[in-house]
C-alpha cells in the first residue's frame, strides 16, 4: 500500500499562507498505514485572536458587496476547486480513510453549496406584516449576523466545509474554519485555493489546533456573531457552555443514533442494500448511520443471514481512485478502533450473539486502524450499542413483534437526528411520522441533496445544515415599520 506526502500546508489567516505563531506542526496521519502524509502548522490562542481580528474586518467588507459580487466570488472559488478536484479527493483518502469514490460526495458537496446558496438568498423574500389599524406598513429584511466561526468533524472534511461556507459567504457573513485535527489536509488545501484566486482578505480563514487553544479562545469572545459547528453531542454541550460571555447565535449538528426499522411488507432487498450502505459505507463514520436496526420477527432471521452475507461481501482496503472496487476502508484512528470492540464486548457480555466480524483483518497493514464489518444480533436496551452513537462498522440488529413496540424501542434515546422506515402499510407511516422523535424520517428510501433541509431534535442539535434553512443561522432580521 503506497502513500503519498502533501508536505507541509500553512494556516490561511486574513487572506495569507502563514506559520503558526508558535512554529508548532502537527503530523496528519494516514489511517491506513499509520504514516505521516502531511504536516500542517499548528494554531495556538494567538493565531485564534489573529483570525477573529481579521474576520471582524473582513465582515465589514464582505457584509457590504451586493450579492452579485459574493456570488461572483463563490464561483471563481468553486471553479478552483474544480480544477484541484483530483489533489482533494486523493488527499482526503489519505487523511481519513475514505474511498475515492466516497470523496467524490465530498467534492459534490462544497461545490454545490457554492453555487446553490447565492439562488437561495437571492430568493429569500421580505416579509410583510398586515397593519390592522391602516396606520404603518410593516416589513422583515434580513441582514448578515457577522462574524461565524465552525467547528468541523473530521468524518466528511469538505462536504462539512461546504455546509457551513456556501450559506455563511451567501448571507454576508465571514468565517473562520476550524477543521478536526485528525483530517485538517484538505481543509487547509481550501485555504491555498483561497490564497491562490486572491478571494478577500479575512472573509474566511482556516486553523487548526487543539479545543483549549483554538477552540475555547474563540468560542469565548465576544467577537463572533454565529457558532456554528458538526461534531459530537458532548463537544456541542461544551460549545454551548463557553459561548455565554455573549449573546450568538447558535447552529448545531450533533450526534445521532438512528433507527432502521424494516417491517414484514417492506420491499426486502431494498431494506438490505440500504442497511449495508448506511451502516458500512464510510466505514459506518456518519451522523446519519443505521445505528440501530430492528427488524420484524417474522423475516429477522432471512435478514440476518441475508445481511451476514452480504457484509461478508465487502472489500476492505485503501480506496485510492485505482482502487475502485473498494467498499469500506479504516476507521479514523486506534482509538475508535479500540471502541468498537469494546462495543462488542459489551453487547456479547449481555447475551447478543457476534455474527460476523469483530477481527482485525490479517492481509491489510497492521499499522492501520482496520476492522471488519460487524454485526451483532439480539441487542437490547441496556447495550452500549443500543445507548451511543456507533460512528464505525458495528451494526446492533434486533427483533421486535408490534407497532407499539418498535416505536418504543426507536424512541428510547437523546438523540434525534435522522430515522428510517420500511413499510407499505399507510396508516403506520401516518403514525410513525407523527410519533417518531427524528428530525428526520426517510421511508422506503433515502435521499440527502444541498436543497434538502438536514437537522435534529433532542440532542442531535439546533438548526439546520443544508436548504434555505441554513441561511437563518447567518442572518438577523429587522422589522421596519413605517407610518402611512
């Protein structure tokens, strides 16, 4: 397995290519192998206060480009992105494990946000308020919030840059970009795109470093109008926390443990080629995994053999573009690695039985953070498997009889984020859809597009990433009353 080394990529701060103030760099690790690929300057307070500094003057300029301008400059940026697509999809194989195939949405992802949003605030329409007494004429518009700062997980690096870039520069407002330090390489790679097409110095800028450093220095300030973030339910409760020494605004995508719930008239093969692409795909890395699959009794065992099958199928390997018949590759680091087996352990210590999987498999690097695809069957309640958010390749499959109890099962979590049904059954998709506590509810099928709005309820988060809907996080709205 052969890697390849980026070198050494700058923090991007007010429109330039800078070393971290201290000098510091840190490693960006391949996954796979457990080499360096990259180094990237490390960010300390200094260059956080630097960066607030320079998106306060920026937003003082960006704020006030008509639309057309913003827009002109979104495209000139998604046009380089464009022609270093290939440098960017082969970057983020390398620093989290992902298939190129599977960068692709990456890419479709930041691209589509740049040209969507400038549609989408140019649609936005001022609200008028009826005057009851015919006195006033009354009117909302919308104005940039300010200063936005992002926090980043690491499992989608330029697909999350997108959801928070495309509406923050649409609306007006500037950013700073904090990538997750286990996949800061593409991210930063934006920033020498940015520094390259000479976009407006300070609108948006890119650092990486530890929360202390980086992190808790912004989050603090009285600078930023808009925290925004994707990441875990515990970091967002710590966000929400520090950021009191001000009013923000707040925009949060957070953990979820979705239920994947297919009933006995549900198309067969389609519930199993979802829950193998849901649960697998991106070696199972995503908010909106099948984290919790309940099947009805009187097709679980077809399923459950069906499934093991099909897992077993998977190729697992380094999915660089020659490589394309590679399904699933590592998960992002040892430790994740070790939590899955203790996931296992867990739920086989309780009475499920280990289906497949569980193994570090012998012909793939040892130095990566490899594992099988995992399913667990008969998990229950009282399971770390049934409780956390999963965030890699180990499905918990269990039975249920009724309605009632399913819809009790699928409820029973603080999270509420995404959920799936499979069913033909009417009146139980009338009923799941008003009972399920999901910010999302897919039947009989699964679709995520920049249009589509894509948020959760509970401890999954505040707001929404994607649809015209994001925009609200970047914006402030006035009422303008006018006497007649």
């Amino acid at each position: 397995m052969k890697t390849e080394n980026f070198g050494y990529k700058k923090l991007y701060i007010n429109g330039e290519l800078v070393d971290a103030a201290s000098g510091k760099k840190a490693d960006v690790i391949c996954p796979a192998t457990g080499e360096v690929i990259a180094q990237v300057a490390e960010a300390g307070k200094e260059d956080a206060l630097k960066a607030l500094e320079s998106a306060q003057a920026g937003f003082k300029y960006w704020s006030k480009l008509s639309l057309a301008d913003r827009t002109a400059w979104m495209q000139k940026l998604r046009t380089a992105i464009l022609e270093k697509e290939h440098e960017l999809k082969t970057a983020m194989v390398h620093e989290m494990g992902k298939t190129y195939g599977g960068a692709a949405e990456d890419i479709e992802a930041v691209v589509n946000a740049l040209d969507w949003y400038p549609n989408a605030m140019k649609n936005l329409r001022e609200e008028q308020i009826p005057d009851y007494e015919n006195t006033h004429t009354h009117k909302m518009i919308s104005k940039p919030a300010g200063v936005a700062v992002a926090y980043l997980a690491w499992n989608f690096p330029l697909l999350n840059v997108g959801f928070k870039l495309g509406p923050a520069l649409a609306a007006g407002c500037s950013l700073i970009i904090k990538p997750s330090a286990l996949s800061p390489l593409s991210t930063y790679m934006i920033g020498e795109i940015l520094n390259d097409i000479d976009f407006p110095k300070g609108v948006v800028n890119i650092l990486s470093g530890s929360s202390s450093e980086v992190a808790t220095p912004m989050t603090t300030s009285k600078i930023p109008a808009v925290l925004t973030m994707i990441g875990s339910t515990a970091t967002g409760q710590k966000v929400i926390a520090e950021s009191t020494t001000s009013i923000k605004k707040l925009g949060m995508e957070l953990g979820g443990n979705a239920p994947f719930i297919v009933f006995e008239d549900a198309d067969f093969d389609k519930a199993l080629d979802l829950a193998i692409g849901l649960k697998f795909g991106n070696s199972g890395q995503i908010c909106v995994a099948a984290n919790r699959i309940f099947v009805h009794k009187n097709i679980y065992d077809k399923f459950i053999k069906a499934y093991v099958k099909r897992a077993s199928e998977l190729k697992l390997g380094f999915g660089t573009k020659e490589n394309s018949d590679v399904f699933m590759g590592p998960v992002v680091s040892r430790k994740d690695r070790d939590r899955m087996f203790d996931l296992v352990d867990d739920a086989v210590s309780k009475g499920a039985i280990l289906e497949y999987g569980g193994n570090i498999p012998t012909d793939l690097p040892e130095n990566g953070n490899w594992i099988e695809p995992t399913i667990v069957s008969g998990t229950t309640p009282d399971m770390k498997l049934f409780r956390e958010e999963t965030f890699g390749p180990v499905a918990g499959v269990m039975s249920f009889e009724t309605d009632d109890e399913v819809l009790a099962l699928a409820n029973d979590t603080e999270f509420g984020l995404a959920s799936y049904i499979f069913t033909n059954n009417h009146s139980r998709i009338e009923r799941f859809t008003e009972e399920l506590e999901f910010g999302e509810i897919q039947i009989n099928g699964v679709k995520y597009s920049i249009y589509l709005p894509h948020g959760g309820i509970k401890n999954s988060g505040i707001g929404h990433d994607c649809s015209h809907l994001a925009l609200d996080d970047y914006l402030v709205k006035k009422r303008v009353s006018t006497a007649l």
